[in-house]
C-alpha cells in the first residue's frame, strides 16, 4: 500500500473490478494525486458474493471521514441509472446484482456502477490523450473488447445504458477467424487477446501478435481488422480521437501508422480521420471510476 503525506478536504475511491485482478485508488478530488492504493486478485472463481466481500472490506480499508463517494468499474453490463449488473462474464454467480443499491447500503455512501471500459474511457477524456476533445472513443483490447463513449465529457450510455459494446460490432457474420460454435463473427473473436491467443498459439506476450517473426502471417490482418472496427465507429461518431488501451490495445503503439493507413482505404472519401493513439495514463481504470462518482455525485 502506498500513502502520501498530505490528507485531502475531500476524497474520493475509485475502484477497478476485474476478471482475474482488482485496483482500488483513493484520490484527492482537488488534486487529483494518489493517496492510498492497493491491487488485489478477485478470486473471480469463487463466485461473485465472495468478491463482493472482498470488494467491502478494501474499500472499508481505504476510506477515510473526507471520503464522500465510490466509483466502481465493472467488467460486464451495466443498467443505468440503478446500477445493477446484469453479468460479468468472467464472475460466476454475477447475473442481476443490484451492485449499486447493495453497496451504498453497506457503506453509507453514494456510489456510482458503470461498465469498466466506459470508465477508462471517461479518464481519457477528462485527463488522458483525449484532453479536449468533444468526442472520445475508447477501446480497450485485453482479455475481451470493450469500448466506451464520452461526448462533452459524459459517458454515453444509450437507451437502456449498455451502448458502446463496440466488442460485439459484427467485423465478419458468420465467419470468425477459428473453429467455434459461436459464429457471430465480432470484433471481440478477432482482436482480444483470447482470440489471439487462439490464432496464434506460439505468442508469449502482446507484442509477438504484432511484431516478429512468431505471428507474422497474422500482423496484417490485425491491422486490418482494427481498421475496420475504427471505420465502423468514424462514420457512427465522428469522433475527435480513438484511445486503445488494455495489453493487446497498448502493444498497438507503434503500429498504429500502419492502422491508420488501412482506415483511410476503407472511410469514404472525404471523410475526417480521427488521430489514433494509446492510452496515456497508468492509472486509467481507477481514475475513471473515481471520475464517475466525482462526475455525477451531487
């Protein structure tokens, strides 16, 4: 655990729920600096109730008397405004939590439930790469795709709250790039890492998927594909910028020349092309999730 020596009027805890591992930060809302951090695992095998256990007490661990909200993000829908999740794929036992209600009743405080790559992208917005820009995408390109939407610095959640699920935009129908029973064929089963792990079994990191001799058959394709992703969402939005973040997202950084060059052969002609870049901060998913609460807490 890391601590600073200066003690905030206010603050705020912003925590990151992941499948396999969890972040938790407490900032101070004037500053916006780290004051007490921690990384866990989330025992995701155990099942949701017992993570959520776990959840409390880091949290309990981490308040402090000037902490006056919670934001948390989760790897899996979300229902706006009531904050219930209605399943994180990777946590057995997830399936309709109302997460919001539950929380605020054992903390006594206000806290605030969104999709964790809505809230990587609402950091990037506000503090990151995507700093003054009216419309912010991000992807997120880990063990899944996930995506989010921030259009003058607020998430956009659609209708029923579960917009920019930008995993699930269709890349080839019916034809994903290994055998499986699921033919959907989205942009999820092409460019997570768990798909690429499937494409190419020899790959040892992130990088060896886009560089080297290992993948080299798939470098191109990956290009590609993501091209294609970033030509769905440019003529949708419009947006000012496209952030990547995750493993996979990151390891882009120095590829992202050669996505951009695919991207212009598939936009229409005279269509603006939005700068692509790389997730800037650290500490993208807790700050998002703090961003949450300090956002839309009264």
């Amino acid at each position: 655990m890391k601590y600073s020596a200066h003690v905030p009027h206010r603050s705020i805890i912003g925590f990151d729920l992941g499948g396999t591992k969890s972040a938790i930060a407490r900032y101070d809302e004037d500053t916006w600096e780290i004051e007490a951090q921690e990384r866990l695992p989330t025992h995701a095998d155990r099942g949701f109730s017992h993570v959520l256990k776990d959840v409390l007490m880091i949290i309990e661990r981490l308040r402090v008397p000037e902490t006056r909200a919670i934001g948390i993000g989760v790897p899996g829908l979300v229902r706006q405004p009531d904050g219930v999740l209605l399943r994180a794929p990777n946590i057995p036992h997830s399936e309709h939590v109302p997460l919001k209600e539950t929380l605020e009743e054992a903390l006594k405080l206000p806290v605030f439930v969104d999709n964790d790559a809505n809230c990587f992208a609402l950091a990037e917005a506000l503090s990151g790469a995507g700093k003054g820009h009216r419309i912010v995408v991000g992807i997120t390109m880990g063990t899944g795709v996930g995506g989010g939407i921030v259009i003058d610095g607020n998430i956009f959640h659609g209708e029923h709250g579960y917009a920019a699920e930008l995993g699930h935009m269709l890349l080839q129908p019916g034809h994903p790039p290994y055998r499986t029973s699921d033919q959907r064929g989205d942009a999820e089963q092409f460019l997570s890492g768990t798909a690429l792990r499937k494409r190419c079994e020899e790959a040892k990191r992130p990088e060896d998927y886009l560089e080297g001799e290992v993948c080299a058959f798939l470098h191109e394709e990956i290009f590609r594909e993501a091209a294609w992703l970033c030509a769905n969402l440019t003529h949708v939005l419009d947006p000012g910028i496209i952030v990547f973040g995750g493993s996979t997202g990151r390891a882009l950084k120095p590829h992202l020349s050669a996505v951009q060059r695919e991207l212009k052969e598939w936009l229409l002609p005279e269509t603006p092309l939005p700068p692509l870049t790389v997730s800037t901060l650290s500490d993208a998913a807790t700050l998002g999730a703090a961003l949450l609460a300090h956002t839309y807490a009264p």
